[in-house]
C-alpha cells in the first residue's frame, strides 16, 4: 500500500496563504527532495491552478533561481490527479476525478507505487477524517497573518488527528519543518 503525504507551509498561527512566505533556497530544496519519494500528486482545482502552469512555466524556461528551477523540474514531472467538477485540462501528465475523491484517493493507495503528496486544503478534513493522509510536512514560517484561509477551519474535523513526531528541521530562515506520521 501507497504512503499518501501532506506538506504545506503555514504560519505561527495557522493560515496557509502562500502569497505571505518567502521561501529560501534551502527550503524549496527540501521540498524537492520530498518530491523525489513521490510519483503522484493529488491535487484541488484551486491548488492546481495556483502550482500549474506557473512551475510549469519555471521548469520550461528555467526563469528561476537554481533552487527554484530544480524544484519545478522535479514537480512537473510527476503525474497528477485534479480533482474538479467543471475544470478542462490540457496537461498530459494530469487527470480528472469529478467526484468522491476519498474514494479516488483510496484506490490509488492500493495500487503499486511510490508516495501519494496530497495538496489540497479544501478536502484535507475529509481526506484527513477518512483515515487517508498517513504523514504530514508542515513547514511553520515565522510570520503570524491573522487573516486568510485556516489549515483546519473550525469544525471541520469529527474527531482529532492523533499524530506522532517523527522529526524537525530549523532553516535559517526561522522557518521549522514539521514531519509526522498518524498513530
């Protein structure tokens, strides 16, 4: 069976707009290397939309920085799912699931393969509830925002998601990356 991940980068008090960070190069190098141990993304339209075509754009034109260019480069390359009830696609390495996408995902965890990265904000909670996300990559920037979209909103969850440590990594940045396994 198939590890599904989930990485994202959050502030001290838990929102996730990317528009508000700034990444270093050793933190898109580890996001890189995260990605070599994966072979499928899962993603939400919005979260497509955001990642494709601009990496797409970075790993074409190689208009980055080097961190940046190697990041892109390793990301478009792995193959995708969208999950989307209206979105068309012209992108040969991504597919559509229009419904159920616990389901989907629980497929794809059955079939053989490296790991599953999982990004999606929207059904995290539902994904998250059902048992799915088996490790989490929560990179903590040492911005608080105060504003914008939760990891978790409130409520979302049944029940809580019982985590167990599996390391930390400091940047200089100040940022801290977080890896979990679920109990």
């Amino acid at each position: 069976m198939r590890t599904v991940t989930f990485g994202m980068n959050i502030s001290i008090d838990g929102y996730c707009d990317h528009t508000l960070f700034h990444p270093d190069p050793t933190l898109h190098d580890y996001f890189t290397d995260m990605m070599r141990d994966v072979d499928l993304l899962f993603f939400g339209r919005v979260m497509y939309e955001l990642m494709f075509p601009y990496w797409a754009d970075v790993a074409r034109d190689q208009s980055g920085t080097p961190d940046e260019n190697r990041f892109a480069a390793t990301l478009t390359a792995i193959d995708r799912i969208v999950v989307s009830r209206s979105l068309t696609l012209k992108d040969d390495k991504a597919q559509i699931v229009r419904n159920n996408p616990a389901e989907a995902l629980r497929q794809l965890k059955q079939l053989p393969g490296k790991k599953i990265s999982v990004d999606t904000v929207s059904m995290l909670p539902e994904l998250a509830s059902a048992g799915l996300i088996d490790e989490f990559y929560l990179v903590v920037h040492p911005v608080i925002i105060g504003r914008g979209r939760r990891l978790f909103a409130d409520g979302s969850l049944k029940d809580n998601l019982d985590l167990k440590l599996v390391s930390t990594r400091a940047f200089s940045s100040g940022c801290v990356a977080h890896h979990y396994h679920k109990r």
